[in-house]
C-alpha cells in the first residue's frame, strides 16, 4: 500500500450538483441506482476524466446523459472507475449490487442485529455506489429506499421524508430529501424494524424541530437521557455559539455493531448503542455522563463538520479539534467542570502522551497516511481539542467567538481548512499566530524543564524556562513552540497568590506567560514573600513540565494552590514521589516505606477538607497504573503494580475509620438521578469503598455484597462486584459474578460489563478467563464492543497482558490475524498495545515483537499492515 500526501492535494475536476440515490434493499444483493449531475471545474482540463471511487461493487450498468458506456469508454479496477471523455456537464447514471449481510468490515452499507444501517465517513460511501469519495465534493441529495413492508417498516434516510407509498411484491418505499449540500462521508440510511421516542425543540428563531431516537423495541425505556442531552446541546449550541439547527427533523439511531462511538450524518446521526443507551440498573454514572458528552459533539458537528467541513482528510482535526473542545465545554458547563477538566487531562496525559511518544506519533494535522481510519486518534481528537482550547485562551472568548462567527459565515456550504479557521481567529484577535501554527505540524509533546529562584534582597522571582520536543517518526528537528503557560506565585507565608509583576507591568494574580524561545527567563518583581510556582494551571498546553518541587512544597500547593487543577495535580506529583521510591525498593528488594506525607495530606482530605466532593474524589484516587508507566524510564509492570497497592494498602490501614466514616456519610437511598451532585457522592462513597477493600476489610466485604444485592443503579453495583471479583475472595465473587452473568444475558451492553470486570482483575488466571469467556455465548468476533470489552480491556490488564510467557501477546495477535479478514479497522486499533514495545525489557520487548512479527507475516489489510510496518520500523 501506498501512501497519500497532503502536498498533493489537487481540487477535484469535477464537482457533483445533485444526487439521486435508489436502494433495493436485500441482505445479499442490493441493487444501488444513482444518478448524479455533474459539472466540470473552470479550472480544471477540458481533457479531464472522471475519475470515481468504488469497491467491493459489482457494477451493472453506467450511461451518460441517457447513452450507455462500453468497456472501452472506461476503466475499472479494485479501487474504482475511470470515465475518458466525459462533457463539461452531465449526468452520469449507474447501477451496482452490494452485499449488505457479507459486509463484517461495518464500512458502507451492512446489517446489524437485522436492520440495514451505513457508516461512511471516511471513505464507506465508496463500497455503496461510485462517487468522487472525498469531502471537497458537496452535493444535495434525494434518496429513495425501497425495503420490505414486513422486516423494514422503517425506511430513513438524511433530510426530510417528502414521498411513501406502497409497491408491489409486500414492498414499500420512502424518499428523503437533504436540501444542504454535503460530502458523500456524511450520508447515511437506516431500515428495518425499529421504534421510535419523539420530542420537540423550539429553536432560538422559533422553528419547531421534531427529535427522535429510533431503538429495537426493548431499549424504548432507554432513550430518556440520550433526548434530554440532546435538548440540552441543541440549546447550548444556541446560547454559546449563537448556532441553530438547520432541518425539521433530527434522528438520532442505535445500533449494535458499530466500528466508532457515534456518527454525525446529516440529520440522521447514528450511534453505537453503548454511546446512547442509558437506564440506572444498566448504565454507569460514567456511560451517563459518556452518552452525555457524545449527543452532543455529535449534535455540535451539525456546524462544525457538516455545514463546514474538510477540504481533505488531513484536516480531519478541523471538525474533531474543535468539536470535541465544544463537547467538552458543554460538559463542562452541564457537570463539575474542574472535575472534567482533571478527567480528560488524566486520560490525556496517560494516552495521548504515550501515543505521541510511540512509533505512531503524527501532527494534528499529519502530512501523509497509507489508511485514514488509523488517523482517527487521540492526537486527531483529544491534543487538536487542547490547541483549540489554546487559541481560545490565547485571543480571548470574546475574540473566539467572533472568529468563529466568521469562520461559519465565510465557510458555510464549503469544504475549507486548518489555515482558514485560525486566519479568522487571528483576524478577529489581532494576534500573530505564526509560531503558533507549529502545534499543528510538529508531533511528539513538548517537554518544559523549569527551574525557578527567590532573591530576597531584591524581592525577585526569577523562572527559567526551556523547552524540547523530541523527535518523532520522519521529524528528527523540532522548532520551539508558542506555549501559554497559565500560573501564579504561591506566597510561602499567607498562602495566597501574589501580584505578578513582570517588566514592569501588573499582571493581576494569576496570569498567562508566553514561551516561544528554546529558553526564556522570566523576571517577576516586587515579590513580598519566598513563593512556590503553580505552573500551567488549568493545563494551559499539552506538554510535560517539569519543575524540581520538593515534597513539602507539594503538600502546600495541595492545600493552597488556588487553581483547582493544580491542587489535584500537586497530590498527584507527591504520590508520583512516593510511587517512585516504591518501584525502586520493589525492584532492589529493599522492604517498602509508606511516605507520610503521602498519609498525612490524605488525612487532611479526609478530615479537614472544603473541597467539593467531586474533586475531592478525584484527590483520593491514585495514579494509574498506566500513567504512573509513563512516567518511567522503562516499565516495570509487576513493580508499579506492587508499588500502588502497597500505597492504597498502607493508607486504608493507617485511615481506615476516615474511609469508612466517608463511605457512611455519603451512603444515600435517593432514588436514582445522574445529577452532578448524586454522582460525585456515589464516586466519594466508592472511592472510599475501593481503599478498604485493597485490605480485604470485613466490614467493607460485607459492604460490597450488600451493595451488589441491594441493585440500585449500575454505579453501585458494578463497583462493588468489581472490588469483590479484583480481590482474593473468589468464594464470595464467583456466585456473584454468575448471578450476575446469568441476570443480564438478555441485555448486550451489561454482558460487556460483566466480561470487562473479569479480564481486568490481577490475579494470575485471567488470560485463561479471556480464552474461556470467547467461547461465551455472548461473545462475538464480529460485535467490536465484544471484542473492546473482553479483549481490549484484557490488553489493558497490565499485570497478565504482559505475563513474562509471551502468551499474553499471542492471544491478541491470534485476534488480530482473525479480526484483520473480518474488519480491518478494528483490528488494527487492538493491535496498539504491542506498538508500544519499547517502553519495556528487553526480554518482553522480543515477546512483543515477535508478535508483531507473526501478524506481518499474515496478508495484511492495509490499515493492519500500516500500524505494524510503523511499530516495526
Ligand atoms: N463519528 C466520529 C466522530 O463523531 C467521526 N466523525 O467523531
Ligand atoms: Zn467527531
């Protein structure tokens, strides 16, 4: 397979005006007719063929303005149709077959639980019909879907259904008109028989909008948080960035098998049904909130992503950057905010940071890729959203939004790119955002070496800055980068932030600080007191920064740090301390001391804390195993594991009746509700739950069974079962777990709980469990939810994925060599965890390449074959 570059980019010949679409639906062969107008670009070649995408069609028949093609006017290969002559404007017209029921890839047009649904971003349309599939081609649409009166009752498509009727043979149809033009990668089609929860929303101009949510009919009681999310992004949308829905209808649809979270198709969004299927006994407060913040980046991409969209896939960060910065704010907005904030930064700095450290590394805005579905990646997503939120801090709110104004007045109807959003935030600001566009180029995370200095006979704070970016595949130099740098100076004796005064001017208390050298220092005068540095606060930039703190210093940031973030992020650093010297006593078979300081500042949260609980539950909770691996230099994954055990073990023993007096406090027979107050109290209560059952406490034992019994909500539930099945007491556990196994057979998305809970718990039996639980009735290769939740969870068992037998490894790439046949995009996603060899012995990293070796060897697809010549390389 070869590559494609950005620096190739050519606008294409021909543009599509209209799109005239006819499905006869059939599991094995439905027969697809289009017809499409289209007219010749002025600056294209009056010589210029047509060039169109197909795959996997079987083409029946092709004319031109009525006249039929023969074999010598075209040519036709695995990758598509290449018309020689064509007029300055025509309509072309086609009919192809494709098989729904054989498509296990879950790209195009395929079936899932019964019903017929599509995904075609980003190049699915190509296996429906032949078409200029890239996102510069934007047409109106008129599709027509034919299906059986019986198993299709309901036909959808995007836009608004203008025509029904009956035909002949128990056959009916239904047309759909989209009236805004769209690329190929945003329609959709949905048919069989499916049921339906209705709503209404005003909108701001007073346009009534008809909201459904189309389910199987055993989930119809599942809906009520999906539609209630959705009111409430569509009204956010509204108040935020002054943006109103454009149709009469809006369909939200799930389905069973689906590849991504959730899909934003015109009007028709489709979803996964784990991403907006909600009720207390089945869903987490976690997939609440999850379902949540996914209506509504999804809602939000009716702007960001459909009305403007991609002028190519390079720019796929355009859409995702800033829409999952909008998700994020509304969530923001909706929930605790600084909880969210520490939530998607915890995730980030664990995995983004390591994908951006690992032989996959790529820019925002990558500069070549062999598969595009590889590139839908937390770089793509979660780091493009962090420089969106930079150039809102940057150039101010107010200035954000009337560059975003601007960029969706100038934009609407068009296909535009990474340069003409930040041209309107600059133009809108003033500000020179040159430097700043490096974010976008440059892979791999920048890393701040800090070190600060009190002169106290001139009342000076000096801080010294420097910054690298370490090199990454194909990028061995890297520029220095524009880093806002978020702080405020701590004064060591009142505890407060001090004035910060730099070259002469007043910056207030808590202010913003540009980086752009290699190395800068920063004088601030009129300092009163010796201070402690809050640095990046809020995580003002996706970087590492590293500041020689002592463990004092920390412990007083805990308390005193007036950002939220970083008094979170202090409790953090001091437990990475700790976390450290842990390993290392692990490692050198030294008998393992608790820090007290460690213990002491707990006791303070405990006891003594003002902070909310929501923050405050995320203050108890400990590094992950996973970012504490980060964190060091080669990962030791049986050390860091004994490490934070012997941690949480050594505090629930010293604070054993504060945990307990917090999990009595927060105990509540409320009925259910995923307000932002209920769930920080069950995420306190639960917390305090988990300390005491790393020491097997009888009580909590007890406790933990209660709370299983007692069924409440699934938050609860799951939790306690969890402890019970990841601790030693398999006599209480394992009737647990079969009851629980044998209660929820019927419903998918609890099953995939139930197989997540067992293959993530450390005792050394799991990978028997993954091979046992794949014969499990409710298993299946083809479900990716299946596989995420029972192998993919198993991979991130870091004890027993990286078993010292290798057998951990083989498993998944047994899985990827079946799964790479069966769906090649999925399976190249489960394959990251062996990309990421380097960071381990080098015993495991031979098991590991090995591995990759195996699956090489194997007729790749060129998604797998991409993600595994770049790990190997
Ligand atoms: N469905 C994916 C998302 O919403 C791709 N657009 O991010
Ligand atoms: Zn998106």
């Amino acid at each position: 397979p070869q590559p494609v570059y950005l620096s190739d980019y050519q606008p294409p010949a021909y543009r599509v005006i209209h799109t005239e679409l006819t499905f006869d639906l059939d599991p094995a062969a439905t027969h697809v007719k289009a017809r499409l107008l289209f007219e010749r670009n002025d600056q294209a070649d009056d010589k210029a063929p047509l060039v169109l995408d197909g795959e996997q069609l079987t083409l029946i028949s092709l004319a031109i303005d009525g006249t039929a093609l023969t074999e010598a006017d075209y040519q036709l290969d695995d990758h598509g149709l290449k018309i020689h002559t064509v007029p300055a404007s025509f309509s072309l017209e086609s009919e192809v077959k494709i098989a729904p029921s054989t498509n296990t890839a879950l790209e195009g047009l395929y079936q899932s639980s019964g019903m017929y649904c599509t995904q075609c971003e980003a190049e699915g349309f190509r296996r429906i019909t032949f078409y200029p599939d890239r996102p510069d081609v934007m047409a109106t649409f008129t599709v027509t879907v034919i299906g059986d009166v019986q198993k299709e009752p309901i036909l959808l498509a995007n836009g608004n259904p203008v025509a029904r009727g009956e035909m002949e043979g128990g056959r009916h149809f239904v047309k759909w008109e989209d009236p805004f033009p769209k690329p190929c990668y945003l329609f959709a089609l949905v048919a069989g028989n499916l049921h339906k929860v209705e709503d209404h929303f005003t909108t701001m101009s007073g346009r009534d909008v008809t909201l459904q949510i189309w389910v199987e009919e055993e989930n119809l009681d599942k809906t009520e948080h999906a539609m209630a999310s959705l009111k409430r992004s569509m009204e956010w949308d509204e108040q935020t960035y002054g943006r109103e829905y454009d149709l009469d209808l809006f369909m939200i649809v799930a389905v069973n098998d689906f590849n991504m979270g959730a899909m934003e198709n015109k009007g028709l969004n489709i979803f996964n049904s784990a991403a907006v299927l909600t009720h207390p006994q089945t869903a987490t407060d976690a997939t609440f909130q999850n379902v949540e913040g996914i209506v509504a980046h999804e809602y939000f991409h009716n702007w960001s992503g459909n009305r403007v969209t991609c002028r190519d896939w390079f720019q796929l960060s355009l859409k995702e950057g800033f829409t999952v910065f909008r998700d994020q704010c509304f969530s923001a907005d909706t929930n605790s905010a600084p909880v969210k904030r520490i939530q998607d930064v915890s995730f980030f700095r664990t995995a983004q940071f390591a994908e951006d450290a690992g032989p996959t590394a790529h820019p925002v805005r990558p500069d070549h890729f062999i598969e595009i579905t590889n590139f839908y990646t937390l770089t793509i997503y979660e780091k493009g959203a962090e420089v969106v939120r930079m150039l809102c801090n940057l150039v101010g709110w107010e200035n954000f939004r009337r560059g975003s104004d601007a960029y969706f007045e100038r934009f609407d109807g068009q296909a535009v790119t990474i340069e003409d959003f930040v041209e309107c935030m600059a133009q809108a600001s003033g500000e020179d955002l040159s430097q700043f566009m490096r974010w976008y180029s440059q892979a791999g995370t920048p890393e701040i070496d800090a070190y600060g200095e009190y002169d106290y006979v001139h009342s000076e704070y000096r801080l010294t800055l420097r910054q690298r970016t370490p090199a990454t595949p194909g990028q061995p130099e890297k520029l220095p980068m524009h880093i806002p740098i978020r702080m405020g100076l701590v004064g060591t004796k009142s505890g407060q932030d001090l004035t910060l005064t730099l070259a002469g001017e007043k910056l207030g208390k808590d202010a913003v600080i540009h980086l752009r050298d290699e190395e800068q220092t920063f004088v601030f005068t009129d300092v009163a007191e010796a201070p402690v540095p809050s640095l990046l606060r809020d995580f003002s930039a996706p970087v590492k920064l590293n500041f020689p703190y002592s463990r004092e210093e920390l412990a007083f940031l805990l308390t005193h740090d007036s950002d939220g973030f970083n008094r979170w992020d202090a409790g953090q650093r001091l437990a990475m301390l700790a976390l450290d010297d842990l390993i290392a006593a692990h490692r050198n078979g030294v008998e393992k001391v608790m820090d007290s300081r460690v213990t002491e500042a707990f006791r303070t949260l405990l006891t003594g804390s003002t902070v909310d609980k929501a923050v405050l539950s995320e203050m108890l909770t400990l590094p992950s195993e996973a970012y504490i691996a980060e964190q060091q230099p080669i990962v030791d994954v049986d050390a860091i594991h004994a490490a934070r055990e012997f941690v949480r073990q050594s505090l629930a023993l010293v604070l054993r009746d504060e945990f307990m007096a917090i999990f009595e406090a927060n105990r509540t027979d409320e009925p259910y509700a995923p307000t932002p107050e209920q769930i920080a109290q069950r995420s306190l209560k639960n917390t305090a739950l988990s300390y005491l059952m790393s020491i097997e406490d009888e009580k909590a034992v007890a406790l933990c069974e209660e709370q299983v019994a007692v069924d409440h909500n699934m938050t609860d539930v799951r939790h306690a079962l969890t402890l019970l099945v990841h601790s030693d007491r398999d006599d209480l556990s394992a009737p647990a777990l079969k009851a629980f196994g044998e209660k929820w057979a019927h419903d998918p998305l609890v099953m995939d709980q139930w197989f997540t809970i067992q293959v993530t718990r450390p005792q050394p039996d799991v990978l028997e469990r993954v091979q046992f639980l794949m014969q499990h009735p409710a298993f299946s290769i083809k479900n990716p939810n299946k596989v995420r939740a029972l192998i993919g969870a198993f991979a991130q068992n870091r004890v027993n994925f990286h078993r010292l037998d290798g057998k951990g490894y083989a498993l998944l790439a047994d899985v990827v060599i079946e799964l790479n046949r069966l769906n090649p995009e999925i399976a190249a996603r489960l394959v990251t965890p062996l990309t990421r060899w380097q960071r381990f012995d080098e015993n495991r990293q031979s098991l590991m390449r090995a591995q990759l070796k195996r699956i090489k060897e194997e007729p790749l697809s060129s998604n797998v074959y991409e993600v595994v010549e770049k790990a190997l390389a």
